[in-house]
C-alpha cells in the first residue's frame, strides 16, 4: 500500500483537481481483517461518484500451494472495488504505475458510461433474447 497505490491514488487525485475535478484519496481500515485499503473517490456531475479502490480480500489457500500452511489456511489479495462492486481481479506486485494506469482506465470507462444513453426507450440493434418475442430474429423494416 505505502510504496504503489497510495503514492498512485495521491498522484491521480492531485492531477485530476488540478484539472478541475473534486478528487479525494480514501484510506481505512477493513474490520474484518484489521489491513489497511486505499483508493480513489471522483464526483461526477449531479449524484454520480467514481470509486476506485483496493481492498485487502482474504481467500482459501489453494490446496496446490508449495508452501505449507501453518496457523492460517488463508492468503490476502489486494483486489479492485469500484462503486459497483467487487471487480474480482488482484492488483498484489503492480507498480505505482500499474494502478495508475488502471485507475484511469476504469475512470474512462465510467465517464464513457454516464456519457451513453440508458434510456429504457431507445432500441437495441441486437435481437431481443427473449423466446416469446416471435419477431426477434426479424430484421426492422
């Protein structure tokens, strides 16, 4: 935490207030493991929040591993929550580098998605899935 994401989400958030966006760094504690997370927190207009952070996850030992398992049959892994949830991929050994990289990226793809139309209304070109839609393999005239 003190030599990548940290340094990483204090670097991010300096670079996106100076650009003009209300970036914060959030750093904690998570109580059922007493490690420490950190990550990144970017308001976007009217009631939207980007949230990056890395979360200290303790899963099973692999029953695989090499090294033997003495006290505890768990490990920890560094993983990527945004507001949405849990990404479920392990950022353990990236640089400050890396983070930032991946930070920004999940950023774009945020800002991409408020950006795109969800209304309910607009209509997909892809074929409805539903097999009671009798005209779902019907091209639109």
């Amino acid at each position: 935490m003190d030599h990548a994401a940290r340094p990483a989400f204090r670097e991010v958030a300096s670079e996106l207030r100076q650009q003009g966006a209300p970036a914060e760094v959030l750093e904690g504690i998570v109580e059922e493991n007493g490690l420490p997370h950190v990550g990144l927190r970017v308001p976007v207009g009217e009631g939207d929040v980007f949230v990056y952070e890395v979360w200290p996850v303790e899963r099973p030992t692999p029953a695989f591993a090499l090294r033997s398992v003495e006290e505890r049959d768990t490990y920890v892994r560094f993983e990527v929550r945004l507001a949405e949830g849990n990404q479920d991929y392990d950022v353990m050994g990236y640089s400050k580098e890396q983070l930032i990289a991946d930070a920004l990226d999940q950023y774009e793809r945020y800002l991409e998605f408020l950006r795109v139309p969800h209304d309910a209304s607009t209509r997909s070109n892809l074929p409805d899935p539903r097999p009671d839609a009798l005209d779902a393999h019907l091209p639109e005239e």
